[in-house]
C-alpha cells in the first residue's frame, strides 16, 4: 500500500509542448549502466515487434530524465505505441495520431542519436502513415510487415 502511495505521488517532470523546447539544449543525455541496459532492452523489445513492452521500457527512462533531450525518449515511445496501434491493438486514428507526435519530436535531433538512425526511422515514420492512409480503417490487417522497422 505505501509503495501505491509512493507511486501515485511521485512528482514527474512536465511534459513539454515542442514549442516550448529549447534546440540549442538537445544534446545526448548521460545514460548510467543500468539506463544503458533499459534502453537497449527497449530497442530489443521493439526490434521483436513487442512494441507496448518497449513503449513501457522506453518510459521508465524519460521519467528519469529532467534535460531538455528527454523529448527524444517520447519520440521513440510514440514510434513504439504507433506500431502498437498498427500490428498489437489496431487502431486507426490512434496510429495515425502517434505517428504524428513521433514525427514532431524526432525532427528535432540529428540523423543519429543515442545510436538510432533517426534519419531512417523518421523515413519508416512517413512510410507507415502513407501506407496506412492508403489501406485505411478497414484494411489495417494488411499493414506489410516490410513497413516495420527495426532500430
């Protein structure tokens, strides 16, 4: 129960508006050995299309991260609940929506970041929205799994 208490009052940092994020301050955050291990075990997780899983991984780090770069941590966290949206748990207009909010966040850092080619995911990005807005509601089953990517 206190653990519960704990839980439901812990103070996380607010999550920013992408206008309200300074560029000049997106630099690569410090990872410690065990943030390290999480991140790659999200990457993992993702890259064996168990996307939730990532999602929840990716999670526990940006509530660690206070620095302005945590925004890419969401960035990756929508990839992964987009994917989720479209192969796990279809939904259209939540894919669509998380595809979106990805895109928005990762167009603020370089090609390569934490070691993810940003550049080719933003491209997988765009590919999964078109794909999708060509197949629409009824067709999401037929998602090509070539349109998954990997990190």
């Amino acid at each position: 129960m206190f653990a519960l208490y704990l839980t439901m009052n812990m103070t996380l940092p607010r999550k920013k508006n992408i206008k309200e994020v300074d560029a000049s301050l997106l630099t690569e955050p410090r990872l410690s050995d065990d943030e390290k291990r999480l991140f790659q075990h999200g990457i993992e997780l993702f890259n064996g299309q168990h996307y939730w899983h990532a999602h929840e991984v990716w999670e526990e780090l940006w509530k660690r991260k206070e620095e302005e770069s945590r925004i890419f941590f969401q960035g990756i966290i929508q990839t992964a609940a987009a994917y989720h949206r479209i192969i796990t748990d279809p939904k259209y207009n939540g894919a669509l929506n998380n595809i979106d909010k990805a895109l928005a966040k990762l167009e603020l850092f370089p090609a390569t970041f934490l070691g993810i080619d940003v550049k080719k995911l933003r491209k997988n990005l765009m590919k999964a929205k078109e794909e999708l807005q060509k197949l629409g509601r009824e067709r999401m089953k037929e998602f090509p799994e070539e349109c998954l990517p990997l990190l």
